[in-house]
C-alpha cells in the first residue's frame, strides 16, 4: 500500500515538474518576477479549472454537441474546448495583479497560470488511464499555456485600455483546433502540433507588438 502511494505520488510529481521549472527559471531570467507571482498565478490556473469543469459538463449535453459528423465534431472543439476553456482562463486572469508589474511579468503569470492547469489536468489523464498519456503530457501542456499567454495579452490590453480582442480570438481557435485534431487517430493527429506552434508564434508575436508599444 505505502509502495502504492509513493508512486502515485511520484507521477504527480513528475506532472509538475514543467510548472516547477518554468517557475525558476522565470524567478531567475525575469526581472521583477517574484516567486510570490509564481504561487499566485498557478493557484489561478489550478482553481480555474474547476468552473471549467463544471460549465463543460452542462453544456456538453446540448444538441449541438451530439457529434455525429465531423463539422459538429469541430463546433465541439471550438466552443467546448476553446471558447469555454480560454473564456474562463481569461476571466481569473483578471485577478493576476497588473499595476505595479511591468508587461512581461505580467504574460509570465499568465504562461504559468495556464502551465498549471495543463499539468493538473494531466494529473487528471493519469488517474483516468488516458491511452495517449505521454503524448497530452507535453502537447496539451503547452497548448495550456501559450494560449494562456494570448489570454494574458488581451488581459493586459484590456487592463491598459488598449483592448484588442484578436490575442483572445486566437487562443480560442487555436485550443479548439488542437483539440480537434488531437482527437484523431493516425496521420491527421500531427496537425495538432501546427496548432501549438501558431499558439507560440502568435504569443511571440503579440508579445514584441505590445512590448515596441505597436498597439
């Protein structure tokens, strides 16, 4: 049993370790990231999870999701896996603190807050014995994240009245896309990690405009 318990609790560990990295890493190459910023936003990540749960088991049951071809099967992605998942994302957002930050503090809480909710949600692929564990592990980890990193763009926008939704819009595309295509079997699956790469090139992107003042 203690042998059991050790393990679990291993892999759990071994889930968080992206988190626990990223967080030192920017502790140590951010200027003015503190690791109090780094507790506050994957606290953020992890308790948005739960409403987010919550809103997807309820709508799931709407007609419109019933999945019986494949044009359902992208509406599904797109508002059950992107527009509700990066919504509530983008709305505990809003707690992360803003005014005594500078810009790239601030996307730095949001990758993190995003990092954790996909580390945690790959706990929860692990306990429900998900096939292709290893696979979500790293890919929808940082679908999480860079999307979070768009959300977290709109976010700041918004807090310094520069509101532009096209970071968002992104991110909800992009989530549902790759949710799309990651339910695929075969060859089709590899368009999931186009999906990643637009979400960090979007991030990337976004981040030089706003940092040159471009907006």
């Amino acid at each position: 049993m203690y042998a059991l318990a050790m393990s679990i609790f291993f892999f759990i560990f071994i889930c968080f370790i992206p988190l626990l990295v990223c967080c030192i890493l920017f502790c140590l190459f951010i200027p003015g990231f503190k690791t109090r910023y780094g507790l506050v936003a994957s606290c953020i990540g992890l308790i948005s999870l739960i409403p987010i749960t919550l809103i997807q088991f309820f709508i799931l049951n709407l007609p419109i999701f019933d999945k019986n071809n494949i044009l359902s099967v992208l509406v599904t992605a797109i508002i059950f896996n992107g527009l509700v998942e990066e919504s509530v994302k983008m709305i505990f957002l809003l707690l992360l603190p803003s005014k005594k930050t500078t810009f790239p503090v601030f996307l730095s809480m949001s990758l993190l807050s995003g990092l954790a909710l996909g580390c945690f949600e790959t706990v929860i692929y692990l306990f429900a014995g998900f096939e292709t564990i290893w696979q979500r592990f790293f890919t929808a980890v940082l679908i999480h994240t860079f999307c979070a990193g768009l959300s977290g763009i709109y976010v700041w926008l918004f807090k310094n009245k520069k509101s532009n939704s096209t970071p968002f819009i992104f991110a909800t595309v992009l989530h549902g896309l790759y949710n799309f295509f990651a339910g695929f079997s075969g060859a089709y699956r590899w368009f999931s990690i186009l999906a990643i790469l637009m979400a960090i090139l979007e991030c990337r992107i976004w981040y030089t405009k706003v940092k040159n003042s471009e907006i």
